[in-house]
C-alpha cells in the first residue's frame, strides 16, 4: 500500500494527485490536518510525502512532487524488496 500524505493547501500535492490518477497508481490519501496522529507516526516533515508500506513496515519514502517516470522507478525499486 502507498500512504500518500498532503494537504489541502498544498499545490504540489494537488498536481501529484492528477499524476497518480492519470497514472491508475492506487494511494491511500492522507490529509496531515485531518490524520495528525498517522503523519506523526511515520514522521511526516513535508508535504507530498508517499510512503510505501507493506504488512505494518515501510520499505520505502519519496518526498516532494516527482515525475511519473520517477514515481515508477520508485514502486520498482520498493517492490524490488520481495523477489
């Protein structure tokens, strides 16, 4: 699963949403003013931040606006983990 963390003031986050969407990539959304309690728990500093996580642990974090290109190369990378 992929925790995707923002906020509704967050212009990038916005652009990041249209990029998954267009993409097909599934997130969980995760609004930091509404969801305090879960941006602390994976110490969320800055906003987009996605998290991959799989069974409770992350196994990977990408931070700020990225290309669609980048976001593939980083589900990759993450997914790498269990082959």
């Amino acid at each position: 699963m992929i925790l995707k963390f923002s906020a509704d003031y967050c212009q990038p986050c916005k652009q990041l949403t249209k990029i998954l969407e267009g993409a097909g990539i599934e997130v969980k959304e995760v609004d930091i003013d509404q969801e305090p309690e879960l941006a602390a728990q994976y110490n969320i500093r800055n906003v987009p931040t996605m998290v991959y996580v799989f069974e409770g642990n992350e196994y990977g974090r990408l931070i700020g606006l990225k290309t669609f290109k980048d976001i593939c190369e980083w589900i990759e990378d993450c997914e790498s983990v269990f082959e």
